[in-house]
C-alpha cells in the first residue's frame, strides 16, 4: 500500500515536470508516429511505457511501477500476457512517506541519485513483436536520438497543455544528447537556430518510452525517459525551452540487465 500511494504521487509530481513537447513553430501533426508503431513500445498499466528488449523482458523507469504487479493479467500490443516477476535496480531509491516534495534541492537529489531503472518478466514469450536491441557503447554524447511517447503534447513557448495526454496519441521528437554521466544521458529543448526541425522533450505519460540511436537504419534502445529540470528555479516550468531531459542511460546497466535475465 506504501508503494502505491508513494507511486501515485510520483505520477501526480511528473504530470509537472514531463512531457513530449514540440516546437512552437512547427506543425504538431509532423511529430505524430504514422503507420505501424515501434513493436518495441510497450503501454504499461495505468500510465507511461516499457520496452521489450527480449521475447520475455521488457525494461522501464521504476518509478512507473506503483504496486505488485506480479500475478496480473498484462497486454502486450493486444496478445493477452502476464507479468511474472518485477525486478528494481538494488540502486533505485523509493522515497520515505514523509518526504518533502516542496523542497527542490532534496527533490533534484532524489532524482538524480537513483537507478530508476526496473527490469519486467512476462509469464510467456511474445512472438508477434520484435524486441529491440540494446545500446552498449559509451559514445552517445553529440548523437541524435528518437524518442517516443503517448503523453501530453504542446509547445516550448507556452509548455504543456496536460489535458492532452489523455489522448493517448503516438508521438515521437528529435534531440541530441549534450551530456553523459555514471545514470543519466541528458538533453536540452532548444529553440531557433539551435533546434533541429523535429526538437522536442519526452514528458508526461511518456515515463519509460525509448529513446534509440539508429545504426544502418536499425534501431538501438539508447535511454528511458525519466525526469527533467528547468533551471535552478524553485518551481518546474512544464516543458518550455530550456528545461534539461533526462533518461537513463542504458548502456550503463547493460550488466546488470544481462545478469538478472540470465539467472531467472
């Protein structure tokens, strides 16, 4: 009961600080996903995203996870399935019930200290997706990437209109990483001369979705979506120009991750 009162208040924090968000000056039906949608992309209950990354493991943020999943009834792009096991990095941090989320610098440390990263077990082997690969190397600084999510949309001028996530619509923005560390791949919402044609920022609802590199047209799984900052200021500013994304940096759990599938 703990876990779901603290997630549903994570989610309710997140609705003010994410959200896939595009361009003021460009028309928002060019960043939606047309055609058949990544098989990778998986919808969790309730909100935000995992991705499958074999036939019976999908990874996401472990702050999408808000109870017990184990045990429950689970579709996965239409075929019916069940979760089997859930499994949070040792490092992932679950803040206490008392915890003061009015206070930036201890909510800022909270965020940026944790593993939030949690690996998902499926009861049986999905065969009519394709699962993605992961990143390995730890050269993403400078490289695009594609990020996907069903969250709330609007503009870097004017940020999130938060009613539209529940439109649940597929969309995708374009960004370049700026900065790498031991967690976290980061990113900043550019305007002008400095956005590329399809910039923007993964945002609320879109928690877990992939971030993927492209090599020879093929899909790398690079980054989750997890939080992102604007600034030092003490209130978040939803999504406008400026604001730092941030996403877990995969390439660093690729041990970890090889290691809870292959001993379970």
């Amino acid at each position: 009961m703990l876990r779901i009162t603290i997630g549903i208040f994570l989610l309710i924090l997140s609705s003010y600080c994410l959200a896939i968000v595009k361009r003021h000056d460009v028309n928002g039906n060019q960043y939606l996903v047309k055609g058949s949608p990544p098989q990778y992309l998986i919808d969790m209950p309730g909100e935000g995203h995992a991705v499958l990354i074999s036939e019976q493991w999908m990874l996401t943020v472990g702050h999408v996870i808000f109870g017990d999943y184990r045990g429950i009834d689970f579709d996965v792009s239409g075929v019916k399935n069940e979760i089997s096991d859930v499994v949070f990095h040792p490092d992932y941090i679950q803040p206490s019930a008392d915890f003061d989320y009015s206070n930036m610098v201890k909510l800022k440390s909270l965020l940026s200290t944790r593993s939030d990263i949690a690996l998902i077990k499926l009861a049986y082997p999905v065969k009519h997706l394709k699962p993605i690969a992961l990143y390995e190397r730890n050269d993403e600084q400078g490289k695009q990437i594609e990020i996907f999510g069903k969250g709330a949309t609007g503009n870097g001028k004017t940020g999130m209109v938060f009613e539209t996530k529940h439109q649940k619509k597929l969309r995708f923005c374009q960004n370049f990483i700026k900065g790498t560390s031991e967690r976290w791949l980061s990113y900043e919402f550019n305007f002008g001369g400095l956005a590329i044609p399809l910039e923007g920022i993964h945002g609320s609802g879109d928690s877990g979705g992939p971030s993927v590199i492209y090599i020879n047209k093929t899909p790398f799984l690079v980054g989750l979506s997890s939080w992102q900052w604007q600034g030092d200021k003490s209130e978040f500013s939803p999504m406008l120009y400026g604001t730092i994304a941030y996403q877990v940096r995969v390439s660093s759990y690729v041990e970890w991750i090889n290691q809870i599938i292959n001993s379970r």
